[in-house]
C-alpha cells in the first residue's frame, strides 16, 4: 500500500469521511487570484464566495446554517472575513469606484466587538437615544473576539466560548467597565451562586489535570499521565511522574528545582538588580543558565505564558514566572510578590490575582456580553432582556441593521478606506468605505471611531501622520486557536480520571472538557455519558525568535491551514489522548468547529523586547498612547489602545473614544419618551 492510500485509511479511521460539514476556501484562504486582487469589485463572482467555501474534493458551494453561533467549520477569522483587507494591505484594491449609499450617521464605529459595541452604548447613554450609529464588522457575527459556538447533540444544546473566554479579576475593573456590567444587569455574585454545584463537578467525580508526554519529544508510544488534583506551575508530585518518560537527570534537577533549601540562583546581587535580571531574561534561560537543569526539564515549563501572551517560556520574562508561582525562587529573597505587579499596570494585567479576586467564565465566555450589549442596542433582535435569558435567547439577525434602528449592526463589511472629506483639521464628517457582497460601498459619519485592529488602521486611514501610524503598527497580535469539539460523550475523561490535559508538545496544547457552568435554562452535562462540548486550544509560536516575529510566523502558519488540516490533526490527537479508554474518534465526535484567531490577543509590552519604563510604569512614549490619539473626527478604540487583551481594557477605551467624540461635536438630541 502506497503513503496516499495508508493516509486514506488512516483519515477513514479517524472519521474524516464522516457527514461532518467542511467550509473552507483552498488552504484557508479564497480560491482564485480575483478574489484577491483587484478583480474583486465588479468581478462578477458569485456572492456565495463571500460566506461559503468549497467543500473539499467536490467543490460544491456548500449552504450555511442561517444562524452564525451554529455554524461549524472554519469560523473565528473565517473565509470572507479578511480577504479584502489582505487586498488593501497588498495594493491590489482599487477605491475609485466606491458607490454613495446616501447614508449618514451621527457616528460610525469600525468594529463590532466589545470595544465598538460598548462604544455604541456609551455614546447612545451620552447624547441620547436619538443618535444614528452605524456599526461595522468583517465578520458574519457580532462580539468580535467574543463569539459563541452552539452545537446540538442528541437534542441537546451545548455552548461553548469560541473566542473571548471571562471576566479576568472583575474586583479591578475601573468605573466604566462596572459601569457597563450595571447597565447591562451582570451580577456576577448572583451567577457565582448559581454555579455552587457546578463548580464541584468534575473534581467529585475524581477528575483532575493530566499530562501527555508525547511520542514523538520522548521516543516509545504516548504516555498519558493524569495528576489527580492538578498541576499548573505547583509542585510536581514525584510519585505521580514514576510513570513518565524522564531520565534520572531529569528527575533529579525536578526535585532539586522543587526544593525548599535551594541557593541563590544570582547570587551577589540585591533584591532590585535581581528583580531588574529577571525582567530582562527569560524564564527559560533562568532555568537553563542559571538553575543549570537539564533541558528535558523544560519541557514541563515552555507553555509558561502562552494563555497571557501566546508566546512560551523563551519569550517570558524570569520575573513573571516568579509572580505566577512557578519553581527556582525560594533561595533568591526576592521579597513578598507585589499584588498588583504585572496587574494593574496597562501592558501587563497577567499578574497573580489578589486573596479574593476571582475570574468569572460564562459558558460561551464573553460572548454573554456581546449578546447583552445588542439586546440593549437593537432590542428588536431578541426577546432575552436578563443575564440568565442570554444562555439559551435566540437572536434575529434580520433585525439588525433595518432602517429604523437608532443603532444598526451591517456584518461582513470589511471596511478598507475612512477619511475625512476635506482637511481633517476643518471637515464635517468622514467617509467610510466597506466592501460588502463584493461590492464597495461609502457612508459617511460626523463621527469615526476605529474599534477594529490597531495594525489595520494605517492602512485605513493613510492620511495619519506618518508617527501615529508607526506607532499602531508596532503591537503584533498573538496568533492562536480555538477548537471546539462536540462528543457524544466524555467518559473517556471520566476512565482517566482528568477533566484536562496540558500537551506542550502536540497539536493543541491544551485539550480538555468545557468549564462546568450553566446560564438560565442552558445547564452544563452531569454525566459522562451525555454530550459535551471539548475546548481545545493551538498557540501558533516560533520558539527562539524575538516575540513578534513570533507572531508573524504563527499568522502565516494558522492562514496557511486548510479546515481538513485543522479536523485531521484535531482527531487524530484526541485518538491519541483518549482511544486507551475507549474513545472513537469516527464514532464519538459529532461536529468541530475551529476557531481561528490569526490576529488574536492584543500585544502586551514585554520586559525582554520593549523598554522597561513600558512594561512597569504609564510611560507616555509607549506606541499604544502614541498611536490612540485622536485625528479630526476620528476616534481610536480597541484592547490594542490599552496594549491588554482584556474585556475591561476594550471598555475602558471605548468610553475614552466616545468622551473625545462628545468633545468635539455638539449632539442636540432629545431623549424619546419611554413608557
């Protein structure tokens, strides 16, 4: 038998020929240089292109579930959501024959995530209900980043976050940011009640964390080791790795690294210019140059990071592996951590979390805010009002964007062109260009604010000066993935005694069951013999390389995978974690959906790359402040402004944009009568 033929059977196996729907342009992106260049206005292609793929092998246009949360495949940064600003950044897209839609709005916001949404909400609460906003976004949904996956398994609706995944350390979140929670009715202590139970699920049933040392880092066959309650950067049990591949050097320099007598690792040096070495350095060449353990010993270590910064132990700093908790310090009287270092300051807020400071997960993440945000804006689209309603409401899409609307969301249109008409420094409103359907399409809007991605905007907008657009080029985002996978069941989790594993060297780094938690009437699985949805996630770095670059190669290689790609690898490493107990992937996985974030996380200042002074203190050179200023009738806001990747960062640079909105114009509008 021929590697082809092999590779059929083996994908057979796996279930890749099983009625799971595949939408997917040619290796993630539009098949046909039209799409591409500048044949893509007045082409004549197809509006299917836009929003379907080809199915792979038939090439026949397959049709999308009407409702965006629903549908599998390819979604995050999906096809037809990028391609046209891939054309603006390559000079291929002609703007000349944009059409005049006669639209004008009081205020139009590039970006339909939790920065533009909030801004809609907080200039409406500003000026008045009477305003007419405009929202934009290049994708087929709203939230941005905070998007939901439903599935529907056996008759049972499952949700998981495809993006955006909590509410990091609410007790921290400045006025605005409580602001909007009050508006839009969050209470996350009465959400905490309700998820008592929940929270007891897995670990009552004696699931814990696991790891999966791979076959191919350690030679032999997979080992799949579960580690009862868990390890995260605390100690290493030792007799729960006698099962593990490890040298005895290994073993050794784990202990010797876990010991509570260790030296000094920089000795001669005082407490601040040991402090100064560990944020300049990182944690990888702590353990390896200073601690001196053997590099297998790494290998536990090299994820440290990546769920802040999508980067690995290479390219974090020393000192925040010192703030997480994580092994080689206790020698080094470095003093008590500081609360609030690598927390409070605005290109950090990845620190240890206060006695008390909690993160709270809805089920489908943040999209929980998304959902709320619209209800509030378009409350024509739902029937759900409360916090627990938008666990299983329904929206109307239809609804969206209808003449009436004082707000209207239009998705898919990639906006490639705003500039203001005539001298920025006089004009009156600003001219926004978007294709839409292939089609190019202008509005205009006595006010701009640009809630998308910070590197887009030079592109958008050529007439900034030339040190504003340096400056929002400089934050590459990190690349990542979230795979979501519906199963029939999860008992193969349950058999191995973990609820997730940590898989530093495969496929997906993390794999493992959805957080225990319910909304409303959406309740979380009690069984492992029900259906449920598992959360995988890809960080796509470069090890070695300085960080953004980093981030460029890992863009390059997520855009460069087809979603077939994507499925294979997905089933063949849950096949490989879990088949010893009893899980199928051909039989038990019934649909995937993956998340593909190629621009994801918004870059955070880093003590090895950056100047110091941006990492630790509200440094006004630092490009995220250079870069937000406002130009004319244009505003600037997303989690890039912040350099964070958090919620409350988006919030709180959506209510900074909508202040320098009402500062420059005056908005007479009456409040409608209510009641």
């Amino acid at each position: 038998m021929n590697n082809q033929n092999r590779n059929i059977g083996d994908d057979r196996k796996l279930g890749m020929d099983r009625a799971i729907t595949r939408r997917d342009f040619v290796n993630g992106v539009a098949a046909g240089a039209g799409l591409l260049g500048a044949g893509l206005l007045g082409s004549g292609l197809p509006q299917f292109a836009f929003a379907k793929g080809v199915a792979e092998g038939g090439g026949v246009p397959l049709p999308l579930d009407p409702y965006p949360p629903a549908r599998t495949g390819m979604r995050g940064s999906h096809p037809g959501a990028f391609e046209a600003a891939h054309a603006l950044r390559d000079g291929t897209l002609t703007l000349a024959d944009a059409v005049d839609s006669g639209e004008h709005y009081d205020l139009v916001i590039v970006g339909g995530g939790l920065s533009g949404l909030s801004a809609a909400h907080f200039f409406h609460k500003r000026v008045g209900p009477g305003a007419r906003v405009l929202v934009l976004d290049n994708h087929d949904d709203f939230g941005g980043h905070a998007k939901r996956n439903e599935f529907n398994v056996n008759g049972r609706k499952l949700v998981v976050n495809g993006g955006t995944l909590n509410i990091e350390s609410p007790a921290r979140y400045d006025k605005w940011s409580r602001t909007l929670l009050d508006d839009l009715g969050v209470d996350l202590a009465r959400y905490e009640r309700d998820n008592v139970g929940n929270a007891k699920l897995y670990s009552s049933l004696g699931m814990g964390h696991g790891l999966v040392f791979d076959a191919e880092t350690f030679g032999g066959t997979d080992v799949v080791l579960p580690l009862g309650g868990g390890w995260r950067g605390g100690k290493l049990d030792p007799a729960l790795l006698a099962k593990a591949p490890l040298t005895a050097r290994t073993r050794a320099d784990l202990a010797r690294l876990f010991a509570a007598d260790q030296p000094d690792f920089l000795p001669g040096l005082d407490a601040t210019a040991k402090k100064d070495w560990l944020a300049r350095h990182s944690y990888k060449q702590f353990l390896l140059e200073k601690v001196g353990v053997d590099p297998q010993v790494y290998w536990f270590f090299q994820t440290i990071g990546m769920a802040s910064f999508c980067v690995g132990g290479d390219a974090v700093p020393a000192l925040f592996a010192w703030v997480q908790g994580y092994p080689g310090f206790a020698g080094m009287a470095l003093g008590e951590v500081p609360a609030d270092l690598f927390a409070d300051l605005p290109g950090g807020q990845h620190g240890r979390q206060r006695e008390g400071d909690k993160s709270i997960h809805f089920p489908d993440g943040n999209a929980t805010l998304a959902r709320l945000l619209v209800a509030k804006l378009v409350p024509e689209a739902t029937t759900g009002r409360t916090q627990e309603d938008m666990g299983t409401a329904v929206f109307d899409y239809t609804a969206l964007d209808r003449p009436e609307n004082s707000t209207r969301i239009r998705r898919s249109s990639v906006v490639v062109n705003v500039a203001h008409r005539g001298n920025p420094a006089t004009a009156s409103d600003v001219a926004v260009r978007y294709v839409k359907d292939g089609k190019l399409t202008e509005v205009r809007g006595g006010a701009v604010i640009l809630a998308g991605w910070n590197m887009m905007i030079p592109y958008l907008m050529p007439e900034l000066p030339s040190a504003q657009k340096e400056a929002l080029a400089y934050g590459v985002k990190g690349p990542l993935v979230y795979t979501s996978v519906a199963v029939t069941n999860w008992r193969a989790f349950h058999k191995l005694g973990a609820a997730n594993f940590s898989c530093p060297t495969m496929f997906h780094q993390e794999v493992g069951l959805t957080e225990a938690v319910g909304l409303g009437e959406l309740h979380h699985p009690q069984s492992p013999d029900e259906p449920v949805v598992l959360h995988l996630v890809k960080y796509a770095n470069k090890p070695g390389l300085p960080r953004r670059d980093q981030h460029r190669l890992g863009r390059a290689d997520l855009l460069a995978l087809s979603f077939a790609d994507f499925e294979r690898e997905t089933r063949r490493q849950l096949q490989r974690i879990l088949g010893g107990a009893g899980f199928d992937a051909a039989r038990d996985i019934a649909a995937i959906t993956v998340n593909r974030w190629p621009h994801g996380y918004a870059y955070t200042y880093n003590s090895i790359y950056d100047p110091v002074e941006w990492v630790y203190s509200e440094s006004p050179d630092r490009p995220c402040v250079i870069g937000r200023q406002p130009f004319g009738l244009v505003s600037i806001a997303n989690s890039d402004a912040a350099a964070s990747p958090h919620t409350d960062a988006a919030i709180q640079e959506a209510h900074r944009a909508v202040q320098e909105v009402v500062e420059r114009r005056t908005y007479p509008f009456v409040p409608r009568r209510v009641g």
